[in-house]
C-alpha cells in the first residue's frame, strides 16, 4: 500500500511543484495601468443590479477592438460564449496554478487547448454579455483553485461587503496586484 501511495502521489507533487515555479510576469492585458480603477476590485454594489456578489476581477476600459493579450502564458482551458452574464469569455490556467479570466471580449482568437506565451493575442475588447450597456471593456479576474484560508477574515477595499461572500475572498485574487501600476 505505501508503495502504491508513493507511486500515485510522488508525481501529483511533482506537476503541483512545477506550476508553482513558473515564472509570473506584471504585463496588461490591453491598455494602460490607468485603464482601470485600482480600487474595483471586491468593490460592492459594483455588480449589485446584476448578482449583487462581490466585483471579482477589474474592467480595463477602452475601444471596441482593441488587442487583449495574454497576461501571463499558459493553456487555454476555456473559450466559448459562456453565458448572458460573461458574454464571450477566455480562461487561462497560468503559473501558481491560476486561471486568468478575460469576459466581456468582442471576439475570441484562442481555443481550449492551445498554449500561450506571455503577450499572445487572445481576443478583443468588447461588451457582450452584462455589460452591453458599458464602455468597452475586458474584465480580468484571477482565481486560485488552492484556497487561501488566511484571507476569509481579511476585509477587501470598502470592507462593507456581506459575510456571505467571504469565503470567496480565499478564491479571488486582486488583478492590481499583479498588474503594473504605471
């Protein structure tokens, strides 16, 4: 039994090790730092006359068709129109295991399945979904799979958002903090 245990776990470590030292890099995936509003992200009511959950990602403004890029390489494990909510929307799963979502794109340059490098074109900037009656823009989120317990007490921007969605700050990073800020 130890020696199945051994054999069936031993690699499972080894390809969670390697996800873990993939480099990350602080790219945009369109526009400019000052694209967007540093302070989005958690921020409630942001999405109150939709879901009224927490803003899990930031919306990175600018004109219908602009170039979105990927923000850091990886494989393509999703690309299709996903909901009336999302619209046309790319998840990326990147180093330290983390899917880079981009929704709201006007059209979609990727399929699942393809790997990317860093700056690779994924699709551009649109309005689908929810957000037909905004600028264009791309919402960007990075969600972990790998919970981190710490954050669940930790208050997010306005630290006015109901308890009910706190278990979700363990899922959902702040873009800002991986993006540049100049």
């Amino acid at each position: 039994m130890k020696k199945f245990l051994t054999i069936l776990f031993v690699p499972i470590l080894i390809i969670i090790g390697i996800g873990y030292l993939l480099p990350e890099f602080k790219e945009m995936p369109c526009g400019t730092a000052s694209s967007y509003n540093h302070q989005s992200f958690w921020h409630w009511p942001w999405t109150r006359g939709t879901s009224g959950h927490p803003h899990t990602g930031v919306d990175i403004f600018g004109k219908t068709g602009t170039t979105v890029r990927a923000q850091n390489g990886g494989l393509v494990i999703y690309s299709a129109y996903m909901n009336d909510t999302a619209g046309n929307a790319v998840f990326v799963l990147g180093p330290k295991w983390r899917v880079h979502m981009y929704i709201h794109l006007k059209e979609r340059y990727v399929e699942k399945g393809d790997f990317l490098a860093c700056g690779c074109q994924i699709g551009t900037l649109g309005n689908t979904g929810n957000a037909k009656k905004t600028p264009p823009h791309v919402h960007y989120g990075i969600f972990t799979p790998i919970p981190y317990v710490w954050k669940f007490f930790i208050p997010i921007g306005e630290g006015n958002q109901p308890v009910r969605y706190n278990w979700m700050k363990m899922f959902w990073l702040d873009p800002a903090d991986h993006l540049p800020t100049e």
